[in-house]
C-alpha cells in the first residue's frame, strides 16, 4: 500500500494473538479481547518490537555502529533496544534516571553488555540534548551513532503500530468488529501509531489511552499531535492530525511506583484468565479500563480489545512489594 509501512527489520512473531479473556468479560459485561503483544519475542518482548523493526531498520540503513536511547532504570524499551542492537551487531548506550536493583530490565541491560549513563529526573527532561551530545563524541571518535527517544515514539516509531492495525482489521474480518481498542499511554507513541492505522487500513473502532505518566492527558493529546505532524513531515503524507482520547486519573502517586490497587490488578488477571501484568504499564491501564467500563464510558456488551504491551521482565523489580503484598 505504502513503501513505508515495508521498510522494515523482522525482530519479532507477528501477527501476535488476540485471546478472549472469558472469566473478566463475564464480571465487566463486555466481550473483553487480549491484543498478546508480550508474546512477539522473549527478550524483547513487547509493544517496542514492533516500532524498533523501524527504528533500527533505519539505524543500520545509515550504517549505525552505536545506539543510544534512554528511560528509566526498569525500561521495557531499553532492554529490548539493548537486545536488538546487540542481536544486529551494534553497541548500545543507556541513559537511565531512577534507582533500581540489579534485578529485571536493568540486569538483562548489563548482561547485553549495554554502557549504561545513570542520569537524575532533573537531567532526564533534557535527555534528548544529552544523548544528541553523546552522539557527536562518538562521532568524533569514528562512530556513527543512532539516537532513539525514549519510548521509541518519534514519526518513523509509529509505524509500529500503525502497520499493527493491519493484524487487527484481518483478525476482525474472521471474528467480530472492535468498538474499542484500549492501551497503556506513556510517550504517545503507541497510541499514535494506532490512530494512523486507523486512517491508513479505515478502521472504525474508537481507540482510547490510559495515561500512566505524572503528564496530564493533555500534554500527551499534544505530543501525538506533534508527533502525527512530523510523520506528515517525513513521509510526504496529507493524514488528518487528530488524536483519541486520552484519560486521566490512573497513574496513581507517580510513573513506575506501584500500589496495592495496582497489585490487586495484577493478582485478579492472573487468577481469572491466568495473564500476568506489570505494575507500571499494563495493570495501571487496566485498571483504568475497568473503571470506564463500571462508569458506562465504554458501554456494556461492548467488543474491547486491550493491548497487553509487555513488562514481564520489570515485575521482577517489584518482588519485595509484592511479597509483602501476597503475604499481608
């Protein structure tokens, strides 16, 4: 259809499951779908396979030696931009903000043998300026460095999930009609991509974000916004720049730190249909669907597909807590 959507690596096991999850449907009174994208690869796994088939496409395309990308000590796109790197022969550097135990993400990071740059909040909301810093040293010193923003969500980090929304239409066509698809909200690039699927293969279903960042739903409605402008930019495409719904309310004290609501999540999806979620991502986000569902946003007997975007790896980190949890 579109040479883009073909520029492309194969990193992961597409296209992924959708599964019915038939014990939560039953309780919400929906007929709830499970979109597996944590099933694409093991290492890698999750929703960034699917935008680093395009990211580092373009990496080696530019004969890339180093990638530098960054997020917190517990990223699920760091580990799997370390994975992939390493897999196609090229190093890896991470700038990394928070504290984390040698332990999850952070330990398969290591083992990757990425050079992690530990770097404080303060210096994260300028990260893009400190990798675009490191990029030139390293050129300076022969290397030619490709730089990925956090979360992977730039305009060539939406094709992933704009290319996804083909998997689901054909899916539809054997199955049943989407009314909602539902995800995890954190850089926007996600449900970005999802929206310019919708335009590229004519999907009808509403799409609809749980933000799980300390932004206000507003600021992400921006940066999709901004990012569906640069991809027009890029690609010499007329899409129409309008972005779905995004909802606050759900994030809890701050990004990555857990309740015991968010393990109550993470315990009833493991239980009930036998699911495992993270507690930074996925169970916030479900959360947050269930609640819309009980309030009547997303109306009974609706079909809704959630996507499970991965983070396996970084429950691991959350061992203590949720000990102490199961125990309590």
């Amino acid at each position: 259809m579109m040479d883009f959507l073909n520029e492309k690596l194969s990193l992961g096991i597409f296209p992924t499951p959708i599964e019915p999850m038939k014990n939560m449907s039953k309780e919400l009174g929906v007929n709830l779908f499970l979109k597996r994208d944590d099933l694409d690869e093991f290492l890698g796994s999750g929703n960034k396979v699917r935008k680093l088939e395009y990211l580092l496409y373009e990496a080696k395309k530019d004969s890339c030696d180093v990638v530098l990308s960054a997020g917190g000590m517990q990223s699920n796109h760091c580990r799997a931009t370390a994975y992939f790197s390493r897999r196609l022969g090229m190093e890896v550097e991470l700038f990394l903000f928070g504290q984390s135990e040698m332990q999850g993400n952070l330990l398969i990071d290591k083992l990757l043998g990425a050079k992690v740059h530990p770097i404080t909040h303060e210096e994260y909301a300028n990260v893009m300026e400190l990798m675009n810093t490191r990029a030139k040293e390293l050129e300076e010193a022969g290397h030619r460095a490709y730089v990925i923003p956090p979360g992977g969500s730039n305009a060539t980090g939406l094709l992933g999930y704009a290319s996804m929304t083909k998997e689901l239409k054909e899916w539809e066509e054997k199955h049943v009609t989407f009314d909602y698809v539902v995800c995890a909200t954190g850089t926007a690039g996600t449900i970005g991509g999802l929206e310019l699927g919708k335009q590229i293969y004519d999907e009808k279903f509403q799409v609809l974000g749980i933000n799980v960042t300390k932004k206000d739903a507003t600021q992400l409605e921006e940066k999709m916004k901004g990012l569906l402008n640069d991809f027009n930019s890029k690609y010499g495409t007329s899409f129409e720049v309008k972005v779905p719904e995004v909802v606050d309310g759900y994030v809890g004290q701050d990004y990555a730190v857990a309740s015991d609501e968010d393990f109550n999540v993470i315990k009833e999806v493991a239980l009930k249909d036998q699911v495992i979620f993270d507690p930074v991502y996925t169970a916030k986000a479900f959360k947050g669907m269930k609640d819309l569902i009980v309030k009547g946003k997303i109306p009974h007997d609706s079909n809704v597909l959630f996507i499970h975007t991965g983070g396996t790896f970084g429950l691991f980190a959350f061992a203590k807590q949720l000990q102490s949890y199961l125990e309590g």
